[in-house]
C-alpha cells in the first residue's frame, strides 16, 4: 500500500455509465497499480478510515478505492449535484492531512498466486494488462474469482457493480476477448451481482 504524505491535493470528477457512481480523480496514486479496495457497506469498511466517512453521508450506498481515484456510489433518492460537492470536498480535506485511504499492507502480490494453473496465470493475465485499464476508467474494477469447466468468474466492484451496461460489458467485451484468446474459456460470469 501507498505511504500518504501531505501534499496538494487536486480532485476532478468524471461520470461513468453507472448513473449513480461518480468517480472523483486525485493527482496521485492512492493503491497501488492494479489493487483496488470495494466497501459495499459500512460494515466492511474496518481498513479504510476514508471509506468509513464516506458512509456518513446518508446518499452513500457504495466506496470503491483504486489507483488514483475514489468512486462512490450513492442512492437513487439523490442527485448527483445535491452532494457532489460535499463529497469532493470531504476526500480532498481527508487527503490532505496526509492520512492513508487504506490500511492494508501485503505480504506477496494478491493479484498472482505461484500456484495458480498455466490457464489461470493466463486468464488473470489477460484481465490485468487488456481489461482492467478500461474498466478503471470506467471507476470500476473486475477480480479474477474463479475458473472451472471452461467458466471464468469474476467479481465486479466499484460502478461496475449494479451498472446496467455491466452485463453487455461482461458478454460482449470480456468473454470475447477471453474465448477469442484462449480456448479452455467457454463463457464468463459475474459473481455476487
């Protein structure tokens, strides 16, 4: 994980295809690259003291950490520019006490594990170096769950999570780039949507 340290802070916001995500970009790295933090709720959030008062806003539904951008999901009662604001305000005040989003330290790379099989190494490679860009940009991430009988299962967090075009992302975009490059994969499915 990143040190946080006190610096200016310089936040932009971009919308995504999740109507209820916005994704708030700050000018350096807050995970490192290709690890990303998905707090659902704020029970989940016992790493992440960010995350945590994101949640004290009552429209928060969703907070999602990566590389260098903080994407939040809120409920469908609110609009956007109600509390945009007061969002982007609250992340820049937090970044610049110099506090770490996340409290997380690794031992070895959790994006790769030695044991991995040959097909898997390949799957989360594929994932990591054509797909993940995008879908960042996007204030999203997709994780490598699992891979059996020809299925791959991946888990979609942050505005990829309950977007609407995620599952025409998913069939058309993913699965065929996964079965076009490699044939073992047959299909691809979300887990936990």
């Amino acid at each position: 994980m990143l040190q946080a340290q006190k610096r200016p802070v310089h936040i932009y916001m971009e919308a995504n295809p999740n109507p209820n995500s916005l994704k708030f970009v700050v000018n350096f790295m807050l995970a490192d690259d290709g690890i990303s933090f998905d707090y659902p709720n704020p029970e989940s959030t016992e790493n992440s003291p960010l995350a945590k008062e994101l949640f004290n806003f009552a429209a928060v539904e969703r907070v999602f950490i990566a590389s260098n951008f903080v994407t939040v999901t809120k409920n469908e009662e609110v609009e956007w520019p109600e509390i945009q604001d007061f969002v982007r305000n609250h992340i820049k005040q937090y970044l610049e006490t110099g506090k770490a989003p996340v409290n997380v330290v690794f031992d070895k790379d959790p994006l790769f594990d030695e044991n991995d099989s040959e097909t898997v190494k390949k799957i989360k490679g594929i994932l990591d170096e054509y797909i993940r860009p995008a879908v960042e940009q996007d204030g999203g991430a997709i994780v490598f769950h699992s891979f059996q009988d020809g299925v791959v299962k991946v888990l979609l967090q942050g505005s990829c999570s309950g977007c609407p075009s995620s599952t025409v992302t998913l069939k058309a975009g993913i699965q065929n780039l996964l079965t076009r490059m490699l044939p073992e994969v047959k299909e691809v499915q979300a887990e936990g949507v």
